[in-house]
C-alpha cells in the first residue's frame, strides 16, 4: 500500500505538468527523483564562494528548446569567467524531493556534454548565488521552502524571465501553463530577483507586479546570443525536399516562416492572408512553413493538408536539418515572423544573420531588436496586412545587413555585469 501511495503522488506531481511534456520526459524525471530521494550527504564546505547553476530540466531531459540552448551557451561561457571568483556548481532539484542536488558535467565518447548527480546536496550559505535560466514552474514551486532558507541564510537567488506570454495571450496556451505560471511569478517575487531577456520583457514584468500589487525585489535584462545556432548540427536533404528547392525557381516570390506551429506563432493569420493572395496571383507566391506541431493547432494543421494551395503553393515540413534550413534561408524572398507576442525575438535576428529580408508583425519586442530594413505589418488586421503585402511585392524592402547580434561570451558578460557578479 504504501509503495502504491508514493507511485501515485509521483505520477501526480508528474502530470502537473504541460500534457505535451508529460509524453516526451515522464520516464526520464523519474529517475532523478529516485536518485534525489537516496541523497543524503550534504555538499563539504567550499573556500570560495559558489554560484549553483540551475540545471533542472535540461538534466534529465535535453529537448533541444531555445531555452535549453540558452542554459547550455551560458553554463559553458561563465565557467570561465567566473574562474577567480567562484566556484560553478550545476544543480537540480525534483517535484518530489528538498532541496538542490549538485552535478558534475560529464562528456561521452561522442562529444556529447551530460549532468550527472554526485551524491551530494547543497547547503547554500551567505555569499553564495543560485542563478536559473530554467523553466522549472512545478519543481521551484515544490522548493518554495529551499528557497526561502537560502535567502534567509544571505544566498541570492536570481531566475530568468523570457516572457510573460502566458498572462499576456492565455488562449495561446493550455489552460494549466497560465495557473502554474503565474504561482510561480507570485512565490518567486518574494525572495527572486528576477533576469529578463529584453527591456521589453522587463517593462512588462514591472508593470504586472505593480498592478497585482507583487514585490519586486530586483530585475534586470539582457540580450541572448545569437551565435548558437551553428553549434547544434544535422545534416541531410531528402529527396522530396531536393525537389521543392528546385522548384521554389518556379514562384516569382517565396516566403518562409520557421517555428513551432502553435496559436501565438501566427501561423494561422499568414495563411488567411496567402489563401486571398493566391486567387489574385495564382502561381506566383509560394509560402512554407519549417516547424514541428506544437500544442492546439490541431483545426490549424488540418487546414493546412486539406488547403487547394497545399504541396502547390503552400508547403509545411515538420521535420529539417540544418542543411536544409540552410538552404531554405537561401532560397527565400523573405521571411515571415508572425507572432503576437515574443520575449525576445531571436528568429528576427536569425534571419538577418543570414541576409535575409524579413516582414514581421509590428509589436513592441520586434521594434526593439529588428534591423532597420524589417518591414513590419499590421497582422491585428489581416486586411490591412494584405494591402501591405500587395505593396511590398511592387517595392521589396532590403535584405537585411545590420543585425545587431552578439556572441554568447558577450551575452554572458553582460548578464554578469548587470547583476554584479562581476
């Protein structure tokens, strides 16, 4: 009876969670709460004092999400910057289990870099920083306790806010991404400062904790790196895909949205959009879309495999490599950034990086971070946004040569510098 009782609240605690994460991690975040449970040591007191480099999520389990490549740049730049000041320990923590639980990085036979635990739980003392980039809703709230003790003990707790889209657009999300969202921003405000990856992000934080009538302890912003994406590598062009680039010669203009297909993302709207610009130019513009399903589009993705334009004009691969991506970039006119709302606006720079001409919708995150050459559309209303297009197609904007990227060593300098780490 009681090993039923302690499998039952794990499976509970568990499906907590976005039902989308339930089906690819359940398995994997089992097993860290089983290892926690049998960690008792307590880590041996250090000279110096130690930043503990929250790892939750991308411990147990690495889904290659912008957040996650966030973690991974970031860990591996401070390192080294942090040599002579502190000791970096990566850490984790289960829903099920106190406390936080020190890791060690490993790196297998094929360069692939893994956290493992050592055994030993931490005991954050004053001077020391507990730092995340994670989105670890459910398992900070389950440590609400643990936190509350470090700051108690003169440990500074700062965590990562990237967006506030599930208050901002809730029926973009599934219903329980908003409740376990905003309970964390609630408990996290009283003992967190709080990291946001664009001035935009923190305008919006402050604004909601001043009208939910919420401390804010301290915050700050930076901007990500941009110089990821070449360290995450695939290749290989299949054969349907070879035939598509060859045939995006046959359009007079190609455009190309890459992203998860979910309802913030704007996929949905573009289309409305083409499929009136298809009865007015017929062969001549093609769109495709690069991106994995996401959650609630199931009407969307059925509109798109039963569309007329679909495989002829329209064209959705849920599946690329870099390569192919690559020479998606290469091919286009421009590329489309349809969200309603964005933390940072990463795709825009990722685009102009690669010389792209890019249309985006016209919000306040995109104004922040776009070259001067973006053109920006009014996709609140489609029929605006359609006259618009018809103009562009008679005076395209330029390719863009501007971005303003940095690197991850300068991202992480920065991070560093406005918190004062350094």
């Amino acid at each position: 009876m009681i090993k039923f009782i302690v499998l039952k609240k794990i499976y509970d605690v568990l499906t907590n969670r976005p039902g989308r994460l339930l089906k690819k991690d359940f398995y994997s975040r089992l097993k860290p709460i089983v290892q926690s449970a049998l960690t008792f040591r307590k880590l041996p007191r250090s000279e110096r004092p130690r930043l503990y480099f929250d790892v939750s999520i991308l411990a147990s389990y690495d889904n290659k999400t912008g957040v996650q490549r966030v973690i991974r740049s970031v860990f591996a730049e401070m390192k080294p910057l942090l040599a002579d000041k502190y000791d970096v320990v990566p850490v984790s923590c289960t829903a099920l289990t106190s406390g936080f639980y020190a890791l060690e990085e490993t790196e297998n036979n094929i360069g692939e870099k893994k956290f493992s635990l050592t055994g030993y739980k931490i005991s954050p003392e004053r001077g020391d920083v507990f730092l995340s980039f994670e989105q670890a809703f459910v398992e900070h709230l389950a440590q609400e306790d643990t936190f509350k003790e470090m700051n108690n003990k003169g440990c500074r707790i700062i965590l990562t806010v990237y967006d506030l889209l599930p208050l901002q657009l809730p029926n973009c999300f599934p219903v329980e991404v908003n409740s376990i969202f905003q309970n964390w921003l609630s408990v996290s405000s009283k003992y967190a400062e709080f990291l946001c990856d664009s001035k935009t992000v923190e305008s919006d934080l402050r604004k909601y904790l001043s009208l939910t009538q919420q401390t804010l302890i301290k915050s700050y912003w930076f901007y990500p790196g941009s110089n990821f994406v070449k360290n995450v590598s695939s290749s290989g062009i299949s054969k349907e895909q070879s035939c598509y680039l060859n045939n995006l010669k046959n359009f007079n203009f190609n455009f190309l949205m890459v992203g998860t297909i979910e309802p913030r993302k704007g996929h949905k709207t573009v289309l409305e959009i083409f499929s009136h610009l298809w009865k007015s130019y017929n062969d001549k513009i093609s769109l495709t879309f690069i991106g994995k399903e996401g959650w609630m589009v199931d009407d969307l993705t059925k509109s798109i495999k039963t569309s007329d334009a679909f495989n002829k004009n329209l064209f959705w691969f849920n599946d690329a490599s870099d390569s192919f991506l690559d020479q998606c970039y290469k091919q286009t006119d421009a590329v489309i950034i349809a969200s309603l709302n964005e933390g940072f606006g990463l795709p825009i720079l990722e685009a102009a990086q690669r010389k792209c001409r890019v249309i985006a919708n016209d919000i306040p995150i995109f104004r922040e971070v776009a070259p001067k050459e973006c053109f920006f559309l009014e996709l609140t209303n489609p029929l605006i946004a359609i006259g618009q297009l018809k103009d562009w197609f008679e005076n395209p904007s330029e390719p863009c040569t501007n971005a303003q990227v940095q690197t991850w060593k300068e991202a992480t300098l920065q991070i560093l510098k406005k918190t004062s780490l350094i």
